[in-house]
C-alpha cells in the first residue's frame, strides 16, 4: 500500500497527543483482517498510534464514534470533510461541544467502493492497495487494476468538500476542490423517471430491507437514544420486515436527516443488502439548499432549516 | 361517479373554533371525511401524513392558520418548513401531488375548508384511489 508522506507526521501528532495527556483518546482507522476494508480504532496509548491508517478503505464515518466516547474527556478525531462538516452540525445540536474535541484533518480523495471492486473480480479479494490514480487488487487468479476516480463510491464522485473545515490542525497538502458538476446527479436521474417508475424503484429497492439499521448506526446523525421505530408506545410504524414498515423506516430515516445529512453515504457502504439510500437523503439535501441555501457544516453555528424559522416565510409559501 | 374518496383533514383547533366549518366537513357528501384535530399545524408531525398514506387515505389535508395568526406565534411556519418539504419527498417518490394539499385558513373566516374540500375531492376523483405507499391498505 503506498503511504502518504503524512501518515508518518500524523502518527508521530497522534502520539505526542496521547502522550500529554491533551486528548484521552483519538478515534481513527486501523489496518483490518480483509483486504478492501479498515477499521475504526481508538488510540489510548503513544505507542498504538503506529496502527493508524488513512486510505481510501477507510469507509465509516468517524464522527458516528463520537457518541459512544467516554464523557468528560477530550477526545481527537482524524477526520475528512464529511466528518469535519458533521462535526459542525453535531456541536450546533449540542451533542457534542467543540472544546471537547481535537480535530486533525486530512485531505480525501474518495472512498473506494469495495463493493464495486467485489463486483467487478467475482471473488475473494486477497489484497489491494491504491495509488493517486490507480487501484490494484490481487485475487487467486491474479492481479486486477482499476481506475482509481471509477471505484470511487457514488456520494464521494458527487463530493463538494473533500477538505476537511474547521479543523486544529491539518496533515497533508488539501485536495484540489470542484465545484461537483455531479452533485445531486442521482436526483436528477431518479426524478427524470415517471412517477409509477419512481415509485416502483423505490418499493423494489426497500423491499430487500431486513430492518437491521445498519444505516442508522453509522450515520453520524443519528444520535437518539430511542429511535422511533423502537418506540412501541404509540407504535409509529411496523417493526416488520413488511413492505410497510420497510417504506416507512426509509422514508422517515430520510427525512429526519433533512438539512442535516452530510451525504457521507456511509449508511450505503454499511448496508448488507446494498440498498440505495443516498438518493433519498440528498433530494432532501437539496430542498434545503434551493429554498434555505442551506449546506449542511458549511456555515459554522447555523441552525438547519426545519430547526428555525423566518416570517419571511409567510412571503415563501403562497398565501 | 363511483369512487368516493377518503380524505383525512388534520387541523389546527383555532381553525375550528366555530362549528360552522367542522360539522358540513363531516357530513361532506362527495367524500368520506375524518377530521383529526390537533393542538396546533406545529403539532402535525411527518408520520402523521405518512400514517394516513400507508393506511389508505386518497387524500390528506392539513389546515393550519395563516401567516402571523398562529395562536402560538410559530407553530404554523415550523409546519409550513417541515411538511412542504415532506410533501415534496413524498412526491419524488411517486405518490401523486394531488393527494396532499395545504390550506392556510384565516381562523376568523369560515367557510374556507368546504370550498378546499371541494376542490380536493375533485382532484382526487380525478386521480382515482390511492394506491402507491399503500401497503398496509392494500394488504388489508
């Protein structure tokens, strides 16, 4: 695997960290026991932060790891753009304050899709590694490349912000930024469908759900300690793996994320079932930026739309 | 015309306060009406609109007080913010526009809901029954 020449400062930053004592722990990624994937990791000891690794495998988004963190320490999260920005919106919903955190950013380039990948070589991957542009990928019967910016997942080829904001200290030279000529191209393609075909994608799609929440938990903004699909009094909606309960889980996850998705699409990467999500999440997204020109961690301290309110609405809405 | 719809209203007290507009609702000849009153438009939440789709409802309506006569002040704007924008999502995927109107009443106005249920009950006949996001109706 090729190693940024970063990674060695960053490790050196994580120990001395630890080492004084100004962080109890910082939540990054270890080196897994499968190729193609990475673990999170929390680094309590100077000498465990040799382990850390920052790649394209890396998939889950770390800022998830904030609510399970041990209360009242000072805690340092590695973290790219997308967990910088939910950073942003967890300390405007008050579940996480900003002095409590030391956050070391690093640029991103896409998380590789390992599913992708899985699916284009058909069977076991034993190792891989990438480069700037490409990946390789060894399995029993051989040595595979791929094109690195096309096995990228979906919502990290739409990226705006691979940079991270906000943060104490960054390690790397940031990633050259686009304006994201893709953005919300999966939007477009699903609402240039008819209506029966949109509905019939949606019903297909959700119906493979085995109500896992998968979703749920690696989503950084999905913090509520009683989800309410786990209420029972009153019931909101099934628990069932049935249609019913499967359309609604997808759709109120969805909408509870308005304004407040980062479009990190790690609720995606860990499904098992592989339903697509983020199309939902970013239609949302995107009302909020057309009406709102509201972006989610793009403005520090900002409320999100569905949170506040204006009198200007009155003029928005008719009557 | 054979179909009659079946449209949940959900509305704000202060809207109704005089029975003049609830009771004619009730007894709406063209559609089957059921009239859910709520504290406040604020109160309406998501899952209300989504219950009454997956339950069978042809058609939702949610009356909430104009702008600035809100009893307590906002309730009707947070409504406005969330439900436009859940009505929209529900709309990318594939349930008909038709079947989810809002009406912004004046409360010290009546008479303002019959003519919306009119024009609701005319939109969904022409639609016809619901049958996307359904399924707990269909199922039954």
């Amino acid at each position: 695997m090729t190693t940024d020449p970063w990674l060695t400062t960053l490790q050196s930053k994580v120990a001395r960290l630890v080492e004084d004592g100004s962080v109890a722990a910082v939540i990054g990624f270890e080196a897994g026991s499968l190729a193609l994937r990475v673990r999170p990791v929390m680094v309590r000891r100077p000498e465990a932060a040799g382990k850390l690794v920052q790649n394209g495998f890396c998939q889950n988004n770390l800022a998830a790891y904030l609510h399970h963190r041990p209360k009242g320490e000072r805690i340092g999260l590695i973290c790219r753009g997308c967990e910088s920005r939910a950073v942003r919106a967890l300390v405007v919903e008050q579940q996480v304050s900003r002095d409590e955190l030391y956050l070391i950013g690093v640029p991103c380039r896409g998380i590789i899709d390992a599913r992708k990948i899985e699916a284009e070589v058909g069977q076991e991957v034993l190792t891989a590694r990438e480069s700037d542009r490409k990946i390789v990928v060894c399995t029993r019967s051989g040595e595979h490349r791929f094109v690195r910016r096309k096995m990228l997942h979906g919502a990290c080829i739409r990226c705006r912000f691979p940079n991270p904001v906000g943060v104490d200290i960054m390690m790397g030279a940031p990633v050259p930024e686009t304006d994201g000529p893709g953005i919300f191209e999966n939007v477009r393609a699903f609402e240039a469908l008819t209506a029966e075909a949109r509905h019939a994608f949606f019903t297909r799609e959700t119906e493979r759900c085995i109500r896992c929440y998968a979703c749920r938990e690696a989503c950084p903004m999905c913090y509520c300690s009683l989800c309410f699909v786990d209420g029972t009094a009153p019931r909101w909606i099934e628990s069932t793996v049935g249609p019913a309960g499967t359309q609604a889980w997808h759709i109120v996850r969805a909408f509870h994320q308005t304004g407040r998705c980062v479009s990190c699409g790690a609720c995606e990467r860990a499904c098992p079932m592989g339903i697509p999500m983020t199309y939902l999440t970013d239609q949302l997204n995107r009302q909020m930026e057309e009406a709102y020109d509201f972006v989610v961690g793009q403005e520090e301290g900002r409320q999100p739309p569905l949170a506040a309110f204006s009198l200007d609405d009155a003029e928005r809405f008719e009557r | 015309m054979g179909f009659r719809p079946t449209i949940v209203v959900f509305q704000c007290q202060f809207n109704l306060y005089d029975d003049p507009d609830r009771q004619p609702a009730e007894r709406f000849g063209a559609a089957r009406v059921k009239v859910i009153r709520v504290p406040c438009s604020g109160r309406i939440s998501p899952l209300f609109l989504l219950n009454a789709v997956q339950d069978g409802a042809d058609g939702i309506m949610v009356c909430g007080c104009a702008p600035r006569k809100c009893h307590f002040k906002e309730g009707n704007f947070r409504a406005r913010r969330q439900l436009e924008a859940f009505r929209n999502f529900l709309i990318y995927l594939g349930l008909e526009p038709e079947r989810i109107r809002f009406v912004w009443l004046d409360p010290m106005e009546s008479g303002g809901l019959i003519g919306a249920l009119g024009e609701l009950s005319a939109a969904l006949r022409s639609v016809g029954p619901a049958r996307r996001l359904a399924p707990r109706a269909t199922a039954n």
